[in-house]
C-alpha cells in the first residue's frame, strides 16, 4: 500500500498515532524478526526514493516522519516516511516509490490472502505466489494411466517381454527408408 486516504472526521486522531507507530519501526537488517524494515535492493532504488521524497517536499508535501537515506544501518536503507499535502505535481503522486514513504505494511493482509495471488513482473518480481497460480509454477504436467477394462499386452507376456517389444516397436519407423 502506497497511498491513504484519511477522512477529516478522524484525521486529528488517526495521523497523530499513526506518525508515532511509524517512527517506532525498526529498521535493520536480521535474518529474525527483530526488524521491520529492511534494506532496498540498490543504490539505485535508495537514489529513486530520495528524489520523489526530495521532490515532494520541494513543491510542498509536508514531512511528518522519515525523509532520510540510514547509511549507519546499511548502504541502501531509508527511513520510513510519512508525508502528507502531496499534489499531482509531486512524482510520487502518480508514480510507484517501491521504498517505505507512506505505508509499507500490505504484506501481512496479502500473506494471509492465501487463495489470492500476488507477485510482480518485469522489474518488479518473479511472477506469482499463493493461491492456484502460485503453486502451479512449483509443477509438472505428468500424464498416469491405467489400463482398466481389456490389458493390451496378452496375460501371457511378462512385463519385462513386453516393454522391450514395445520398445522395438516405437524405434520401427526410425528404420524405414527416408527417415535419419
């Protein structure tokens, strides 16, 4: 989730709190779940969410937390920000951060979506998880038969017999005059 939309009837109680909740995540890095936010994936990306937060509040967004590359936590980090009187002007109005500026907690709702698929493309990930979607990219078609009325091969063959005139049979037309 990238964007709120905050009512006026709640907005005095809800930013508030909500500044506040932001501030107290823990950024870092940690194989447990010490943290909350990581690291973005590359000097790139960290120079991508500086200019739109830079940009925003050059044309009068309103910084309310955040708004700061953390080099002491690790090369790509960036604080968790919050802005509010953002415009169309502003490129993060229209355009996707990909960094923590406004909400960045929609992975709870959608891990626990688990009929619902979810990933990226492109750029942006490596196709589907969850849901039917997901777990088909994990498989293999695979055809099983079973021979259940009449058996093809006679009672009398033994199943080894069998597969090697069976095998003898398939490799026939790769003998026939014409054919390499």
């Amino acid at each position: 989730m990238e964007r709120m939309y905050v009512d006026a009837a709640v907005w005095d109680q809800f930013v508030p709190r909500f500044v506040k909740a932001t501030r107290s995540l823990r950024l870092g890095h940690s194989l447990d779940y010490s943290r909350d936010i990581g690291s973005l994936i590359s000097g790139r990306q960290l120079s991508t969410v500086a200019a739109q937060v830079d940009d925003a509040t050059g044309k009068g967004a309103t910084l309310l937390a955040g708004g700061t590359a953390r080099r002491e936590a690790g090369p790509y980090f960036y604080e968790p920000t919050v802005l509010t009187d953002t415009t169309p002007e502003m490129t993060l109005y229209a355009e996707e951060t990909f960094g923590p500026v406004n909400v960045n907690e929609a992975d709870a709702a959608t891990w626990g979506s688990v009929d619902a698929p979810m990933g990226g493309w492109k750029d942006s990930g490596v196709g589907s998880r969850h849901g039917e979607h997901g777990i088909l990219k994990y498989t293999e078609t695979q055809t099983v038969s079973i021979q259940r009325l009449l058996p093809i091969a006679p009672p009398s063959f033994r199943p080894a017999a069998y597969a090697k005139a069976m095998t003898a049979a398939m490799r026939t037309p790769q003998r026939l005059p014409g054919r390499k």
